[in-house]
C-alpha cells in the first residue's frame, strides 16, 4: 500500500547542463603579433581559435558564441557580426555574399556548402573570418601610429552588454511563450528559465594597460556582480589588470610558456564551462599583483595618495588647484605633502596601561574589563 | 538526449565502433549528443594532447568530490571505445589516449579538413522548385501523427486517419518492435507502444530508429549496422531546408531513404527523385532542442495554439478532465484512460473512471504512465500549483490500478489429508526452509507450495514409513 502515498509526485528533473555563451575577447593589436610571429603568427592562432569554438559549440546544443576584437583603435564584434553578412546564402546569391565580406580571394572558407564541414561551424567560421579580414582592411597606418595598446576596455563592456543582452533573450523558454504563457503566473516562468552560464575569455597579447585602468576595472566589477568569470590566456606581455581581473570573478589566469601550444592550452584549461568547472581542477594565477594604477599618469603605484570623497588613486600630491581629478572635491594635502606616507611606529602603550591597573579595584586581574567601562564613580 | 540511444550504442562491439568512427559526422553526432558533460571535457582536453594521459594526471585534473562522475564518464568513454586504457611497462601505471579513429574524425570534424563528404552533399542548383521549410514540417508532422495515431486510434476503436499513409513495412515495424499488438486482426497498443507515445518526438523518433537498426539486423538484407547508423548520425548533422544529392550515398542508405520517408524523416518528392530533403523530425535527431510539436495538427488555426503544446490537460479534485485540443491524437490518447462524454470545438471533457482507468491497466498501460501523461501536457493554469496534477487524483488512479493486482495468481500443488499432525509440521516446516511454502491453513491440515519436486522425496519417505 505504501506504493501508493507518492511522495514522488513531482517528478520533473531538470537534467542536461546549462547552455553557456562564450565571448571571447581577441586583442589584435597588429604591433604586439609581430612581435610574436615568428613563435605564433596570427593566422596561426585565429586558426586554433576558430577550432576552439567549434570545440565549444560542439560542447553543448545550444551553446553559443560570441568574437570581439580588441583593435589598437577600437572594439569591434567579429561575430554575431554587427550587419548580418548573412552566411546562410542561397546558391544563387553567392556573388553578392562574397562582395558582403569583402573576402573575394579566399574561396576556401566562403564556401558554407563544404561536405566536410558540420554546417553551424562553417557558418560562425565564415562569419569570423570575414569581418576579420574586413577589421584588418579597415586599419590604416593612422591607426597604428596612434597607440601601442589595445582597447580591452572597451572590448569587455561590448562582451558584458552583450552577455547581459543574450541572458535576457534567452531567459524563459520564450519561444513557447504566447498569450497562454503569459497567462501563467510569474512564478511558473521563473520555474521553466534555463539559466545560461556565461564566461569571457581574453586571449592578450599587449602588454601595458595601465591607460585603461579605469574603464577595465568598472567592467571587472559588473562581471564580478553578474557572475561572469573572466578567463585570461596570456600570450605576451604582462598586465597586473588582467590578473586582477581573473582573480576577481574566479577565472583562469594563465601565461603559458611556449605559445606555440594554443590550442592545447585552449582545450584543456578554457574550454570546460562552470557546470564542468565546477568538478576539475582549474589552473590558478598563483600570486596575484594587486597593486592599481594611478587615475593621473595611468602609473602601477605601490603607494599612492586616495581622494577621501571618492577613492581615485593618485601618484603624486601635485594635482592641479589641488582639486580630485575625478570628483572635483578640494583635498587638502599639506601636511601628506610635508611628511612623506610612512608608518608610524607603534606607541609604547605598555607603561601607561601598567599605570591604570594600579587604579583598579583588583590589581591582580590584568583583565581588559578596565579599559572602557568607568569602575569607581 | 536519448538514453536509449546510448544503451544501443554502448553494447556495440569493438569493430562496429571501429567502423563508425571513420565518419567524422559521425564522431561529431557521437560526441555532441551521447557522451555526458565531463566525458566532452575529458576527450576535448586529449584531443590535441601529443602523449597519453596517466591515470594519475587525470585524477589530479579531478576534484576529489567528483570521483563518481569521473568514473562514470571514464566508463562510458570505455564502454564506447573512445577511450584506450594502456599499462606502461616500466611503471605500472594506466595510461589513456583516444582511439586513433575516434580522434582523427573528431579532429576532421572540428577543423573541418579531410574529404569525407560526411556533412551531406548538397544538390547542385536546378530549376525545380525548392521544399520549403513549412511544407517539411507538415510533412514530417503528418505522417509522423499518422505513425502514432495508427498505434492509438486503433487501439480507441477511431476510424479514418490523420494524415498520410505510413506504409506497410512500417506497421510491421511496429508490429516487431511490440509497440502495437494484433488481437483478432485489431491493433491494440501495448504498454511499450504507450510508453512511446508518452516520450517527447525525439525520443520517440530515437526508439523507432533503434527498432528499425534491430529490425533491419534481423532481415539479412545486407544492410550493414554501420552504414545505417553512420546515416542517421548524418541526417543529425544536415541543414533543415536544403536537398541533398543521393548520389553519393551507399546502396544501404539508398533503401534506407525509403523507410525513412515513410516515417517523415526525410522527405523525397517522389519514389526516384535525386535529391532529398531532412525534415525537422530528422535534423533534431542529434539535438535536443524541441522537434516538432504532435499537436496542433489538424487545429485550423494552428499557429494560434502554441499553447496546447505546452500543456492543455485540466485535471479537478472530481476526476474531471478537460482538455484543449481538438487533435484526433490526443483525443484518441485520452479516451485509452478516460471516459470522454462531451466534445466541442476546442476542448473534449470527461472522466477519469475506476472503470476507464480498469480498462487501460488491461492493456497494459500503468498508472505511473497515465500520471506522467496528464503531468506532462497539464495545462498552465495546473502548473502553478506543484504537484501538477492533484494528488488525490494520483492516488486514485494509483489504487484503481492496485485494485486489478488484489488477485495474486501462483502456480502450484495443494498439498492436504495428512495422516498426522507431526508429518504435516514436517513437511510445513520443510517447505518453508526450502522457501517453497506459499500458503498453510494449520486447522485443516492444507499446505500450497509452489514447488514440489523436493517435497516429493520427503513425502515419499513418509509414506514409507508409515508402512
């Protein structure tokens, strides 16, 4: 009889991981490549990058991927690509694809009909590649000329905004959802959203990014508050941002020795998502350098001067009509200026606390009950 | 996705699987949809590796706590020889690597190199009018609910069809897979039929598809196991709305497309056609993601009831039922375990009585399946309270199905007209040490056993003595 009181009642199991979106950040800054061509030429590691997210699509159905390259002098999507290049062509359409991407020359990878190629991969490959041939074509010397970095920051607030964008599309099972669901209380959507785990990968290859301290560390706090770690593979160069940011939403941070290797490297360490991550052991950055940059020379300080009203760093006390470059408040800062930052030396407290028990009620007891409270009134 | 699948997989012998990893599309199918989330890991991670991984790395590469999970993936990896255990001979330790084969494809199909032709060739460019992706999925859905409501409209006593025909080597399929039964030239479901109609499509196109290996095994007609299952991996893999040349498919294949689209798996325009096209039942094969609704088939307006997918059944606290569906399908699924009065354009009502739920554990039908049924298409409105479906109705029907079980039928020996009391305690207590023992009356001096070849020796020695 017990067979029949079923507690089981409810037997819904939610079972399969999460779909997870990786957006990967590629810093293409053309200066710092040449100087890894001899080891790693772009083409090279774009090439193990487009098998790494074949990787991950493959990972899971309804996986999805997002490509923005970090340029020297702006962030721009590789893929979803912004206006829709439209891979997916008809057959008699092909010329006009081709033009679409600009990429007349290479017949290899404009061809989405390839027998030997899983047709979703053909079609994000496709993508990639064009609008990264276009990026590249689109660089004048002006550009290059400018600056030596990249722009990381402005690449992570493309891939949160991003992220953020995909979480809300994909958040209940829309695509069921009509006037009946609607009807549906709140709840029973809440119950059916399939979470959609999301995780940045960098792949730097440029040092310096002092400059960017501050629009890099807002990005790293909005993913720290959304939960998405930020995975850091280390090419060259060496940042303490980066770092800072692996560290501060759980990702991997990794520098490997020989970048030859790329791909192993993707595979083994980036590819697992949070639902693997969560069984593995994953590598660490080991010593984290915590140090900032300060908001006026975009210098890695050890110590520096902090603006009481709104925290920004400074390395120097000579700001002009001494007013915070951030917030505008006055600071004071003639006595810091007189005396420069150092610790002050411990005062010898031991006597005077020797001469207060002599007042106590019990001298034996060299108990802290003294300290605060008035014994004798 | 489909554990079924897996199971089938899985007791594959080694050549088999040898043969069907020299498909990348194949791999890829393999890979994407069978193995578990860490096994994915586990094979991307040695993908490219150049040495063999030692056990010891991979425990290492392993949080303790996910021991069991690690096991179970190792095991299936092993199981569907993906993975290769080798001892070192210097130290003892285990080494794993890949399958050479398994590798090399899933390679192949990752970058995309080789000239397998595994992706599906399309068909060159012709004048012919092009399927378009609406006709596809009617297609696919027609005769897809023509296969079930042959199952279950025959069982309910319902005339006429709800779509196309779907072919005589299909009912026998049917028939061999004991998902219908024939009782005096009447098709009537079986509990396996009903436990088909109960899954998802996918699944449900899974489970034929595997009948269908089995089936094709059996014929002898040379279509080997390999190349049937390479082709259903491939159809996975196939872009919904393009046609696809058959010219380079093997004679296997080609055969194969016939029963396939009898099933709506593919659709071909006519018998000899060139080139054919996936439908959406034959593209999902290797995802999870929904393949086409059941439902809303002969609904006029059939976008408009999107919702009936998702759930239309009202169950009250009175055994009331009222369901939003004016599909044969459904209506026919219904009526196996309710007692249906009322119809109306949209909604059938009725009753779930002692004697309807009586009439559907007789065929074979359990409660938990009519439960999970109900649970499975409750209508939104049911869904905001958890459980579903009330649990007095559960309970119920639960206890209408134990009312058919209070009659425990055993074949056995009535043992009975001992001469006295010691040999019957005898024999009772002999009887009950051999485990043999069913039922005693100590009054009357009756034993039942279900066995008695032993008892006899002792009965026999009895009687002896006695003389």
């Amino acid at each position: 009889m017990n067979a029949i009181d079923g507690t089981d009642r409810h037997t819904k199991v939610d079972e399969g991981p999460p779909p997870s979106l990786l957006t990967i950040v590629l810093d293409t800054n053309p200066h710092a490549w040449a100087h890894l061509s001899s080891s790693l030429p772009l083409s090279t590691a774009l090439a193990n990058i487009l098998v790494f997210v074949n990787a991950h699509l493959a990972s899971g159905n309804a996986n999805c991927v997002a490509v923005i390259a970090a340029h020297s002098h702006k962030a721009c999507f590789l893929y979803p690509a912004p206006n829709p290049v439209s891979p997916q062509k008809d057959h008699g359409t092909a010329n006009g694809d081709v033009e679409m991407g600009g990429t007349s020359g290479r017949p290899l990878h404009s061809i989405p009909d390839n027998p030997n190629k899983y047709r979703p991969f053909s079609t994000v490959e496709t993508a990639i590649v064009n609008s990264f041939t276009k990026l590249m074509e689109e660089t004048k010397q002006s550009h290059l000329a400018s600056t030596p970095t990249t722009m990381i920051g402005g690449a992570l607030s493309l891939a949160l905004s991003f992220i953020a964008k995909t979480t809300l599309l994909h958040a209940p099972v829309t695509s069921r959802a009509d006037d009946m669901m609607a009807l549906a209380d709140s709840e029973t959507t809440k119950a059916q959203r399939v979470p959609l785990t999301s995780r940045i990968l960098i792949v730097s290859v440029s040092g310096d990014l002092a400059n960017q301290y501050i629009p890099v560390m807002n990005s790293i706090f909005a993913a720290q508050r959304k939960r998405i770690p930020i995975d850091i593979l280390k090419l060259a160069g060496d940042t303490v941002l980066l770092q800072q940011a692996s560290d501060a939403t759980g990702g991997i941070y990794m520098k490997p020795e020989k970048p030859e290797g790329l791909l192993q490297y993707l595979m083994m360490a980036f590819l697992p998502d949070a639902t693997a991550r969560a069984h593995l052991v994953m590598p660490s950055a080991g010593g984290v350098d915590f140090r900032a940059a300060c908001f006026c020379h975009r210098k890695v300080v050890d110590i520096g001067y902090v603006c009481s009203v709104c925290l920004s760093i400074f390395c120097t006390a000579q700001l002009p009509d001494n007013l915070c470059l951030t917030c505008n408040s006055y600071l004071s800062l003639r006595s810091a200026q007189m005396n420069p930052p150092a610790l002050i030396p411990k005062k010898k407290k031991k006597k005077k606390r020797a001469g207060q028990g002599t007042d106590s009620a019990t001298p034996g007891a060299n108990t802290p009950v003294g300290s605060g409270t008035p014994m004798h009134t | 996705m489909s554990s079924q699948a897996l199971e089938y997989l899985e007791q594959l012998p080694l050549q088999t699987h040898k043969k069907l990893y020299e498909q990348p599309s194949t791999v890829l199918a393999i890979f994407r949809c069978m193995l578990p989330h860490l096994a994915k890991s586990i094979v991307m991670a040695m993908l490219y590796m150049p040495m063999p991984l030692s056990s010891s790395d991979l425990d290492a590469w392993f949080r303790p706590s996910a021991s069991k999970l690690q096991k179970d993936s190792l095991y299936i990896l092993e199981k569907l020889h993906i993975l290769e255990l080798k001892q070192r001979d210097t130290s003892r330790q285990i080494e794993y690597s890949l399958a050479p084969g398994f590798s090399k494809s899933l390679r192949q199909a990752l970058e995309g190199s080789g000239t397998h032709r595994s992706f599906g060739v399309p068909a060159p460019q012709t004048g012919e009018r092009k399927v378009t992706i609406q006709e596809l999925d009617d297609y696919a859905q027609g005769q897809w609910e023509s296969l079930l409501f042959y199952m279950v409209g025959g069982t309910v006593g319902f005339q006429g069809s709800v779509g196309g025909d779907i072919g005589q080597g299909t009912k026998t399929l049917l028939e061999g897979g004991g998902f219908v039964a024939k009782n005096h030239g009447k098709i009537g479901i079986t509990r396996t039929g009903f436990m088909f109609v109960l899954q998802d499509t996918n699944a449900q196109v899974w489970s034929l598809l595997i009948e269908y290996l089995k089936y094709v095994d059996n014929l002898g007609l040379g279509m080997s196991e390999t190349d049937v299952l390479s082709f259903l991996f491939m159809l996975g893999s196939l872009e919904l709305g393009q046609d696809y040349s058959t010219a380079t498919l093997s004679p296997t294949q080609t055969i194969m497309l016939d029963d396939l689209t009898a099933f709506g798996i593919v659709y071909m325009s006519h018998k000899n056609a060139k080139t054919f096209y996936p439908t959406r039942l034959a593209t999902t094969l290797t995802s999870d993601s929904g393949a086409l609704s059941t439902t809303n088939s002969n609904d006029v307006a059939a976008p408009g009831t999107g919702a009936t997918q998702k759930g239309f059944i009202i169950v009250e606290t009175n055994y009331r039922l009222y369901a939003y569906t004016s599909s044969l399908l459904q209506i026919a699924v219904l009526s196996l375990f309710t007692k249906l009065t009322t119809r109306f354009p949209n909604l059938v009502s009725g009753k779930l009585t002692r004697a309807s739920i009586a009439r559907a554990v007789q065929t074979g039908i359990s409660s938990s399946q009519i439960i999970s049924y109900l649970d499975a298409h409750a209508h939104p409105q049911m869904q905001k309270s958890i459980p579903f479906i009330p649990p007095t109705v559960t309970d119920q029907i639960r206890l209408w199905e134990l009312e058919g079980e209070r009659v425990e039928t055993t074949n056995g020996y009535m043992i009975k007209e001992f001469s006295s009391e010691k040999e019957y305690r005898e024999i009772v207590k002999y009887a009950d040490d051999l485990g043999v023992l069913v039922w005693k009356d100590d009054s009357e001096k009756k034993l039942f056993v279900d066995r008695i070849d032993q008892l006899q020796e002792v009965l026999k020695r009895q009687a002896n003595k006695r003389r």
